[in-house]
C-alpha cells in the first residue's frame, strides 16, 4: 500500500514542523514533526515499509493518516501511484503592473509622521513636467495598468491634471489621486468624476483638535472633511486611510464610526511604519497595535507558485520620486533601482536592482526561509526592514510572534 497526498496539496517543511497546503481549498494546515516525517517518507516508500501496519504504536500514524483521507487531503492506494508531473513553479516574467508617480515631495501639510518627509519646504522637485507625461506612456506600453497620482500633495503639482487626462488617454484601468484633500473644490471633483478617476485621502480622527496635531495644519479637517463630502456626493470612488501614532492612538474607533457614518468602506487603521518622518520610536502609538502575524493562513495555485519566484507584494510595482528616482515602493525609500532623468523606464525596469527587489522572496528572508508558511504568509519588506535595528532588506518581520526552529507561537511580539 502507498500513501499519498493529493495532487492539490503541497507538503511544505520548516525548519521543526511543516504545513499541507490545499490548492484547492486555500487551507493551510500545521503538521507536528513527527507527521512531516511520515509524510516524506510515505512519498518514497511503501507503507508496509514506512510503519508496521499492525503494531500497536504505530495505529497513531495510521489514526492520523485515515484523518488526512477523511479531509481529502491525501489517499490510500493498494499499487504504487503514479508520480505527479514535475512541479513547476511559475516562472513567467513579472511584469509592470502597477506605478506611483510622486509628483512633488511640497506639501501645504507637515504630518508628524511624513515616510516622505514632505512639508512647505522641501528639495526641489527635479522631473521635468514633458518627462512625467512620456513616463505615464512608457509605463503603459510596458504594461502597467494601474496608476496613482500621489506626493507630497498631487494637487500642489501645478498640472497634475494634464498627467490625469494622459493616463486617461492612455486606457489606464485605473487611475488614481491619494491627495489631503485640503486643496480639493468643486471643479476638482468635476474633474474627478468626468476622468473616472478614484480618490484615496487620509484622516486621523473625527475632530479638527486631533487631526490637526497629526498635520499641524490648522484648518486641514475641517477642509478635508468637506472634500470627503463633496466627493462622496459627486458618487466618486472614494479611500480613506488612517494611521495612527501616538498623538492620535485612541481615535481608531471613532475613525471606523465617521467611515462608516459616511458609508465609505474602511479598513481598521494602519500603525506608522518606521520611515521617513515615521523613523521615530517616540511617534509609536503605546495602546494601539496591528494584530501580529498569526494563523489561518490561505495559499492557491496561482499565489502559492507565485511565491517561490516573486515577492507577494512588491513584484509588478515601481514608485518614482520627485527626484527621479525608482524604488520599488513608496516606503522602500533606499532601495533605489534607477533613475529616469538619465534613463528610460524600460532600462531600469530591466535592470538587476528591480529585479532583486521584486524577486525578494521568503526564502532569502531571516527565520521566514525555515518557516512552513512562508509560501502562504504575507510580507511587507519596506516595514521589516524599516523596523530592523541593522535597516537590513532581509531582515524578518517584527511582528512575527512564530519560531520556526521550535515550531511555537510566542505570546509576546517585541516591536
Ligand atoms: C505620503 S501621503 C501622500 C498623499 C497625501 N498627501 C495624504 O497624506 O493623503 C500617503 C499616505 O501615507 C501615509 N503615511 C505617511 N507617512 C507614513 C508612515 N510613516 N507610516 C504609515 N503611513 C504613512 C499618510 O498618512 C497618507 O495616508
Ligand atoms: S502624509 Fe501626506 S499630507 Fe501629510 S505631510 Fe506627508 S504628504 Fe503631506
Ligand atoms: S513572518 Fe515568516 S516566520 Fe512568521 S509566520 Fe510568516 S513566514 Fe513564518
Ligand atoms: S504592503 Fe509594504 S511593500 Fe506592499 S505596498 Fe504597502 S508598504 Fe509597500
């Protein structure tokens, strides 16, 4: 007899336990040691030779194949199965999918917490106005379909509409503005609405007092809040996205209760990653905090291949600064991939650095390559390697509370 998995399930080893993977079902589920063993071996050997069928102490090893069988997850078979065809992980070529054009790092807000350390008074913007509209084309030829006007402040970029009407020109899906919405009037959303555009904006809580002390900007909720308005009954695609620090931890609930009073779908709030202005322990909120990584995880055929070649976040995407710069996010503020004021898109697109980053899987990152779950897990590099004393690349997630050398969950995530 012989004893296999199906087909639709992948057995993945950790440094002390492993995981099935159920394509099918998108189940991930945890397997102990001693399991993990039983399963590599069964793939090579018949049963007969991997326990003794009738002793007593292996009945646990059979109890817990039966159970496998009974979740579908693998059968028995009385002749030796044909092995499956060689896996073969996806190596189609990533390509540009997704772009955030900075359009300028000025900003009329000074946010406590800036990862681009946009203010009134910032370096020069150094792309010239003909270069962002070429770029908008040279992206979209390469296959990008998706773009976002952000900054700084977009609408403090004195055309930023031209660059709107060209990505509309150019049959993007999906265009963008993530913008504070203090500068927005009516012929902004006019615009807004006769381009199909979407609108994301940002509050900190659902008073002008605390609001204004994450922007020190007076005046800036009472305005963004209007806009908000405006944009919802002009029925624009509207985003909302919250962040919180200290100076405004205990808002998340009253942020969730406006987004929902304004019938805007909201997720719970963000806490201030670790770059940029944000770069500062004494901003980090001390009562609120991002739930750590935990289990269930989910996985399918497309995103478990996808994960042996291609970081689940970053492959696809580019951001270029106002600087000229391509990182390949934009809180990835030193991973510099080119620049295209001496370079066309295509180059750097081409070139290793993007490459590296968008290749960065959890198999090169520190403890994730010894995890089960690193095929199923989501990842966030800018964040682990904002939060790593060393700021290494392939440092591992701070908020990960999972030991993959002695297969438990810590109780305590020290951030
Ligand atoms: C840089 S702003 C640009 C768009 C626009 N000026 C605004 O604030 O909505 C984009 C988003 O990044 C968020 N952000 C800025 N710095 C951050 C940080 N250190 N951590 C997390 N989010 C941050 C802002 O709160 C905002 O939601
Ligand atoms: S977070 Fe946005 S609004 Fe605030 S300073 Fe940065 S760019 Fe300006
Ligand atoms: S963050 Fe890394 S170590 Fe933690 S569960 Fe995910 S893959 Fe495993
Ligand atoms: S999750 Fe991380 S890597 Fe992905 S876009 Fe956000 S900051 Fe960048």
């Amino acid at each position: 007899m012989y004893y296999r998995l199906q087909d639709c399930c992948k057995l993945v080893e950790g440094a002390k336990r492993g995981a099935i993977y159920n394509l099918q079902t998108g189940k991930v589920f945890s397997v102990n040691a001693g399991a993990l063993q039983l399963l590599r071996a069964c793939r090579h050997s018949p049963l007969e030779d991997v326990l003794d069928i009738n002793a007593a102490d292996d009945k646990v090893y059979l109890d817990f194949l039966h159970r496998l069988t009974e979740m579908n997850l693998g059968s028995l078979y009385l002749a030796k199965p044909s092995e499956p065809a060689a896996e073969s992980p996806c190596e189609a070529p990533q390509k540009l999918d997704f772009l955030w054009l900075e359009l300028t790092s000025l900003c009329n807000n000074r946010c406590l917490h800036c990862y681009a350390t946009s203010g009134p008074c910032c370096e020069p913007d150094a792309v010239p106005h003909e270069r962002w509209l070429s770029l908008i084309s040279e992206a979209r030829a390469l296959g990008a379909t998706a773009i976002q006007l952000i900054g700084g402040e977009p609408m403090l970029y004195p055309h930023w509409r031209e660059l709107a009407e060209k990505a509309c020109a150019e049959n993007y899906e999906y265009i963008e503005i993530f913008t504070n919405a203090t500068l927005v009037d009516d012929s902004d959303v006019e615009f807004f609405a006769s381009h199909n555009m979407h609108v994301a904006t940002t509050i900190y809580a659902d008073n002008a007092q605390v609001h204004d002390t994450v922007t020190l900007n007076p005046g800036s909720f009472e305005k963004t809040l209007g806009a908000i308005h405006k944009i919802l009954a002009a029925k624009i695609p509207l985003r909302i996205a919250s962040i919180l620090m200290k100076a405004n931890e205990l808002e998340a609930a009253n942020i969730m209760e406006l987004c929902a009073k304004l019938g805007v779908e909201v997720s719970p709030p963000d806490v201030v990653r670790p770059t940029g202005r944000g770069d500062d322990k004494d901003l980090l909120p001390t009562a609120y905090a991002k739930p750590p990584i935990r289990p269930p995880f989910y996985t399918d055929e497309e995103s478990f291949a996808r994960a042996h070649n291609y970081h689940s976040c970053l492959a696809g995407k580019i951001a270029i600064t106002a600087g000229g710069d391509v990182i390949p996010c934009i809180f990835a503020r030193n991973q510099t991939c080119g620049n295209i004021l001496t370079k066309p898109l295509a180059e750097v697109l081409n070139g290793r650095s993007l490459d590296q980053c968008w290749r960065t899987t959890k198999d090169q990152v520190e403890k994730c390559k010894d995890c089960e779950y690193r095929y199923a897990c989501s990842d966030c590099r800018p964040l682990a390697q904002g939060s790593d004393s060393g700021k290494r690349w392939l440092a591992c997630s701070a908020d990960c509370p999972y030991n993959p050398y002695t297969g438990k969950w810590e109780e305590e995530v020290h951030v």
